[in-house]
C-alpha cells in the first residue's frame, strides 16, 4: 500500500480531517494563493466536466438555453430588492477603482485614487438583479415568455471559513433564472427543477436525497418558496445540494418588467431561479468514500475502468498489449471511459494505490501468466473483492459490473440514510438524537422563534418539509418546544 494511503486519517477518527485530506491527496483540488479560493485540478474538474455535461444534458431536454451574463453588477442594482440585498449584503466583494499605477517609490503597483468608480461594482454572489434588468429589454408581449435561460459561471461569496468544494469564496455553478406569463407556470417550472436536480443525485451521483420546501426563515433571500434537496453525509451532517426558488413577481417588480397578456393589459412577469454548484463534489466525496480513498460512482468517474499489465521484461508486455487493446477498443466502443496504464515509471503496486485513491470503479489486472490462461483479475473500487474471469467476452461482463457498482453504491447510501432517520416527540429526545447525528422528523409550532430557538439551542435546523411522508409523519401534533399544534412534522439535521 502506498506511502498516501497509509497517511490517510480514518473517518472514525477526524471525519473533517480525513475529507480534507481525501480531497488533495486524490488531486481533486488545492487551496490557491487567494485566501478562501481554490484550485480545482485536472482530475476533479473532470468529475466536475461529467456533471456539467449530464445536467446540461437534462436542462436542455427541458427546453432552457444558455447564455452568460456579465460577472459585474452596478451596486444599485442589489439595493432594488430588499430581501435580496439583505441576504448578500455581508458576502458581496466589491470593484471600487479601474485602475492601477506604478508606486512613485519603485516598490510595484498601487491603485490609482484618480481612478474611483462613479459607482461601485459587485462581483455576482447570484445573478438575479443583473439578469432581470436584462430581461427588461427583452419582454414586451405574452408572446415574449418563457425565458428559459440558465448561464454555467462562477459566482463570488466572501467567506472567512471556508473548506475545498463545501464552502468558498468562488465557486463555480449553474443559475438558471426563468420568466412566465402566469404564477402556475413559474411554481410547475420551480417544481419541475427541483426533480431534474433529484434524478441527477440519484442516478448520476448515486446520492439519495429528500425533496421538500424550505422554511420561511431558511429560504432563498427574496423568494417566495424555495425548494430543495438535503442529503445525508456518512458523519450524519446534512448537506444541501441543489435548490430551485419560486420568485413570485419581487425581482420583475423591482426592475419593472411588465409584459402586455392575452387580455391586452400590462402584468409583471413571474419568475424562477435554480442552481447547483461544485458542493456537489463535496457530497459525492461524503456521501461514498471510505478510509481508502475516494468511491466514485461510474456514471461520474472520469476513469471507469483501468488495466494494469503485470511484466518482467518488454516481450511480455508486448504480448499482453496485444491481448488488452482489442478490449480497450471495444470498451471505448460501448461508451466506457477506460485507460491502459502501461508506463513503465511507476510499480504495479503504486498505480494499484493510486487508482484505488482516486475511486476508478473498475481496475483489471493482466500478467504474463493469465495470458497463458486467457484469464484476468477484476477489482471492484466499491467493496474491495477481487475475482479472476476468463477474458472471453470480458467487455460485456465489464459493462454489467460497472451499473452494478453504481446500484450497489446508491443502495449502500440509501441504506445509510434510512437508518438514520429518527422520530422524536419531545425536545428532550431532540437534543439526545441530535448529537448522533443524521436525519430527525419532529413536530414545530411553524413559527420562526420556535425554529431559531432550536437553532440556538442545538445548533440543529430545518433541511426542508418534505414533499413525501408516510401517514404518521403528515399527522397533526404538538410541538416539541412549545406544546403548541403543530400540522405535520419537519425534517431537522446539523448541516454543513
């Protein structure tokens, strides 16, 4: 085993330090010299790229379009929105000159105080108000709407605590910000979001998640509703991973962007905005890896499969080349991401190591002796079994196994989860089940005091009031804290 992997602490022992670790030592990102920015390296910005490319994919099977919007916004244009402004006001890095010059003492470059901006500029925390005032020009008529755009950016929120993927300073993300004649086709679109971002943490990312509306306190700043989807991390810390936001009229209001309807008289537009960002790294590495290393799901991996011949000298290598790049040939043929590591610069047993670091799904493993008995070793990243197969028709066994290990990565995750989820009915029992972790179904009085309270008290909130729930769960009671009626219970968790 590898000097990296013996280096690696154990979840049971630091999770916080083990993600930390886990995430430089796969090469998935570095800390940059900007303070709270990060590095995003070639392998992690491929896992990244495989996101980017499937939920582009279902974004445009829903009929949205992209487009960029500028990275600067006038100052003035976040204070239109109260709500909104309020929101962002601490987190938002601020452009104040256009200029730099040489210092008169040599000593390098200094701003220009000559060249103060009439009015500041703010680096985008979200797009909304820049958007809107942008979509201002270009609605008129019903026959304007929808506007379905999305834009794929990086957006800036100053952050003094900061942890790679989870929480930066920049991150990059996907915003998209939709336009309606009517508020049922706004609320269905904000909907229809919130599951495409579902169906893409499970089936993609192998991540079970629970869809719900957020509380009036945790909701996006100047949304009427805000949906979400919270999974749940192996250290029983929830972690929001996507969020779709019904607008209402506020921002087409604050801009005013009105649009003539099929009656012919003027009416504000409704409107949308959703998004996901490299957070989501984050929850793949949480939700699967282990003390190993990374478990990458193979719809996600960038390396689905890896061959590793095992030689003596170069006349056995070039037999066993032989045999293994018809099968690298037809795999790539079947869709299946493979690489042939035969550099001769590292041992077997390093890149054995590295592979298993960085979470490929599948390691095949191929020397002199199996090609005398047309056999290979076939490794799965997810429970660590080893099996020898015959070479027959190995192509086709390969590609089974690979959907395997995606279900059994989703299923082990689900498993996790479920058992996790507890019921509570006093604040008592809150408190106790609160400091083991994971997800907890309570009663709440539906008041922000109660909510804030608890908060304060436990450090614990409201991940969201889910849209499914069994019969008991939907069932009227009292709450916790105050004894006060409560309509149904909410899910509450630590998050991240």
């Amino acid at each position: 085993m590898a000097v990296e992997l013996k280096q690696l602490t154990k979840r049971s022992e630091n999770y916080s330090q083990w993600y930390n670790e886990l995430v430089v030592k796969a090469d998935l990102a570095e800390q940059s010299p900007v303070r709270g920015c990060m590095v995003i390296k070639p392998y992690g910005y491929a896992i990244w790229e495989k996101m980017q490319a499937e939920l582009d994919k279902k974004f445009k099977e829903t009929g949205h379009v992209n487009a960029y919007f500028p990275l600067l916004i006038p100052k003035s244009y976040l204070s239109r929105e109260a709500e909104h402004v309020e929101g962002f006001a601490k987190e938002c890095a601020v452009v104040t000159h256009y200029r730099l010059k040489n210092a008169e003492d040599g000593s390098g470059v200094v701003v220009d105080p000559a060249a103060r901006l009439e009015e500041e500029l703010i680096i985008r925390p979200t797009s909304e108000t820049i958007i809107w005032s942008t979509y201002k020009n270009w609605i008129n008529s019903y026959r304007d709407l929808p506007i379905l755009c999305n834009q794929w950016a990086n957006v800036m929120r100053w952050e003094m605590r900061t942890r790679l993927f989870l929480r930066t300073a920049e991150f990059l993300w996907q915003e998209g910000h939709t336009a309606h004649a009517t508020r049922e086709e706004a609320e269905a679109e904000a909907m229809k979001m919130i599951n495409v971002y579902g169906d893409f943490a499970e089936n993609f990312m192998a991540l079970p998640v629970i869809k719900g509306t957020k509380s009036a306190n945790e909701r996006f700043a100047g949304a009427l509703d805000t949906f979400t989807i919270e999974g749940l991390m192996q250290d029983g810390k929830a972690l929001q991973c996507g969020t779709s936001h019904f607008l209402g009229q506020n921002f087409a209001k604050a801009f005013n962007v009105q649009f003539v309807n099929r009656e012919n008289k003027l009416e504000y537009v409704w409107a949308t905005s959703w998004g996901v960002s490299t957070r989501l790294m984050g929850a793949l590495i949480m939700t699967h890896s282990d003390d190993n290393g990374l478990v990458l799901p193979p719809n996600l991996a960038p390396i689905q499969v890896v061959i590793v011949p095992i030689y003596k000298n170069d006349e056995m290598l070039a037999r066993i080349d032989e045999r293994v790049n018809p099968i690298v040939d037809e795999l790539r043929r079947r869709g299946i991401s493979v690489k042939y590591d035969n550099a001769d610069n590292k041992r077997p047993g390093f890149k054995f190591a590295d592979y298993e670091l960085k979470g490929v799904p599948v390691r095949l493993v191929i020397g002199g002796r199996d090609i005398e008995n047309n056999t290979v070793e076939v490794m799965r990243r997810d429970t660590l079994t080893k099996e020898t197969r015959s070479l027959d028709n190995i192509e086709a066994y390969v590609v089974d196994l690979l959907k395997d290990i995606q279900d059994n990565i989703y299923k082990k995750a689900l498993d996790y989860r479920n058992a996790h989820i507890t019921k509570v009915d006093t604040y008592d029992e809150f408190k106790e089940q609160i400091e083991k972790g994971g997800f907890i179904l309570a009663h709440w009085d539906g008041t922000t005091e109660t909510e804030e309270r608890i908060k304060e008290d436990t450090k614990a909130t409201i991940r969201c009031i889910p849209f499914e729930a069994d019969e008991e769960s939907l069932t009227p009671g009292k709450c916790m804290v105050t004894g006060k009626p409560s309509a149904r219970r909410v899910l509450f968790a630590r998050a991240y």
